[in-house]
C-alpha cells in the first residue's frame, strides 16, 4: 500500500492493481473484465495500472476545484488572487515519508473511485436492481465520505516541501453534524 512513483520519484497513483483486489477480488474472479482492444494494452494488470492513474489525476483536479485548496493556499501564506494562478496539488508532497500514515486512505481514496468510475461501469449491465449498480452506488459513497473526511482534516499536505508536515501547514475545519433550526428558516404562513 504505497504511492507508485515514476523514475523521477514523482508520485504517479496512489493505488496499484494489488490494492483494488484487496478491496474487491470477486469483481475480477467473477466477472470478465474485458480490455477494448484500442486501449494498447495485454494484461488486465497493466489495464487496471492505468486505470488508477487517471482516478489520481481525477482526484487531484478535484482537490483543486475544491473550495477548501483556495482556503488552504490562503491559510499557508500563498495568496491567491486570481484562480488562474491557483497551484496544483503535487501528489509527492501529500503525507511525505507516511509519518501521518494518511497514505493508506488516499490508496482507498483512489481505489475507490476508479472502481466507480472506471472499472464497474465496464463490467455492469446498469440495471436498477443489479448488483453492479449496487456496487457503485456504495463505492460513490465510500469516495465522497473519505473525500470530505480528508478535507476536513487537512493535516497530510506538506506545502513547504520540508518532508514532514509543520503544525502551520495543517487545516482543520470542523463540520456541524447535527440540524439546527432558526428562526429565519421558518415559513410563517398568513
């Protein structure tokens, strides 16, 4: 369960192919998966490689087009003024050397995705009741759940480059959990 890195030692997925069979062997002794012959590649292995690499891409590009990476480049003294200049979340720099052990739920976070994104919808049959649908719809959940807990507790992204993460480098926002009402959200009909 470790980060794939290039030559470079540039992070290129957060998963492998071995981390999507532990979390769901069957989808691959069950079903067929099978490889369109225009993608370029042989083995189901390669396949699933690739597969988790664009879900890391996917899943930076939806840091970034979060509210919370304006507010966190604000926060660590990068000011941002124009969202065209709005940096790029650099993958090698989130949880350096694990020291957080937060790598482990980024490899979920990946796994997760590709299989809803990229792996079920090839095998499924996208029937209300089928158990495919089912699937997706649960690994959607399990994304959007692990998403927003990473976001909230923004503690594994080493903005300095320093190799651990400083205590001024770590964003915690607190979510309210329960339903308030106020006065302001009554309808009084006359």
């Amino acid at each position: 369960m470790a980060f794939v890195k290039n030559g470079a030692g540039e992070v290129i997925s957060f998963a492998e192919y071995t981390d999507v069979v532990q979390k769901d062997q069957r989808i691959f002794e069950e079903n067929n998966l099978v490889i369109p012959a225009e993608s370029g590649f042989l083995t189901v292995v390669d396949f699933v490689e690739n597969m988790l690499e664009q879900g890391t891409d996917r899943i930076l590009l939806k840091i970034k087009a979060s509210t919370w990476w304006q507010t966190y480049n604000n926060y660590v003294g990068n000011t941002i003024t124009n969202l065209d200049t709005l940096p790029n979340v650099n993958p090698t720099l989130i949880d350096p050397n694990n020291l957080l052990n937060r790598q482990p739920q980024f490899t979920s976070l990946c796994v997760y995705y590709t299989m809803k994104e990229f792996i079920l919808p090839l095998i499924s049959e996208f029937e209300l009741e089928a158990a495919d649908m089912n699937k997706i719809t649960y690994y959607d959940a399990k994304f959007n759940e692990l998403f927003q807990e990473l976001i909230s507790m923004a503690d594994w992204y080493d903005f300095d480059n320093s190799g651990t993460v400083d205590a001024d480098e770590k964003l915690i926002t607190y979510a309210q959990t329960r339903r308030s009402r106020s006065r302001r959200t009554i309808v009084k009909v006359r």
